[in-house]
C-alpha cells in the first residue's frame, strides 16, 4: 500500500508533482536557491567576463538569471492541494474527487476522455495510470523516485 507521501507527491493524473519545477518542497526549487545563492553577484562579473573572455555565453545571463528566479519564486503545494498552475484545463482534479479515487486507474471509467489535458499528456497520463496498475504505485513511485520529470 502507497502512503500519503507518496500520494501528495504524485497526482491523481499520475504525473510526479513532487519533481515539478513549480513544486515548493521540490528538488528543482530547492537547488535554484541553492545555486542563487552561491552565485551572488555573477551578474557583474557575467557582464565582466563577457567583455575580458571570448565566450558569448555570458552575454546570455540576465535571461539566465531570470530563469533562476523564477525557479526560486514558484510555490505550489501540489494537485492534492491546490489547483495545477501548469495545467488550467485539467479536469482530472475534480473529477478524481467526485470518484472518490485516488488515482485515474482506480476509476470504472479509466480510461476516460475527459481529463482535459492536450493529446500529448493524455497519453502520458494513461501511460502511467497503466503502469501504476500494473506494478503498483509504490514500486512505480520508487522506479521514477531518482528520474527527472523532464
Ligand atoms: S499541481 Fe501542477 S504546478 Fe503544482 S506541483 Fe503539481 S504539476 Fe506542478
Ligand atoms: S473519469 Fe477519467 S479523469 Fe475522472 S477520475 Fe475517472 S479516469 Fe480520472
């Protein structure tokens, strides 16, 4: 049987929260800060080397930076929690509380089409429901635990 940790890191959708970029608690947040916080202020020396070294990378750090900060400001507690700040139009939210389940796999009508998501994470999320029935969501969880989401 899957706990409640691992119930909050994935979705009803079965797509891993606890390794989106949004997530607050996430690995991607948390070494943004980390690396945010060891970089100081590159930001002038990004525009020092820029002109001392024949690299144009670093002409690319301020959208760098920005990306970086974005990272460090997302905060989302997850699907079990809050709305999907990726995902507008997914249905799968609600409609897995009105089934009372806590994954699409678990449902008479898995699999449905109306999870609201694009062609391309229809298909993932059916991919993983699938999975998680066949292997259990423990063994799925511990089999993705250390990918990338990405
Ligand atoms: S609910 Fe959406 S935005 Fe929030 S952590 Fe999960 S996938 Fe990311
Ligand atoms: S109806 Fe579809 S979206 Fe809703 S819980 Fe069942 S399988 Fe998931």
């Amino acid at each position: 049987m899957y706990t409640e940790t691992i119930k909050n890191k994935l979705g009803p959708c079965g797509l891993s929260c606890g390794k989106c970029f949004a997530f607050k608690d996430g690995e991607i947040k948390k070494h943004s800060l980390e690396l945010k916080k060891h970089l100081g202020n590159f930001d002038i020396y990004a525009q020092r080397f820029s002109e001392l070294l024949d690299e144009p990378s670093f002409k690319n750090y301020p959208a760098f930076k920005d990306m970086l900060n974005y990272f460090t400001s997302v905060e989302c507690k997850g699907c079990r929690k809050e709305s999907c700040k990726l995902f507008k139009n997914c249905k799968v939210r609600e409609c897995h509380q009105e089934k009372q389940v806590d994954f699409c796999f678990q449902c008479a009508e898995f699999p449905c089409q109306q999870t609201g998501f694009d062609e391309h994470l229809h298909k993932r999320s059916i991919a993983i429901n699938l999975k998680m029935k066949e292997i259990g969501v423990e063994n799925y969880y511990n089999e993705i635990k250390q990918l990338p989401r990405y």
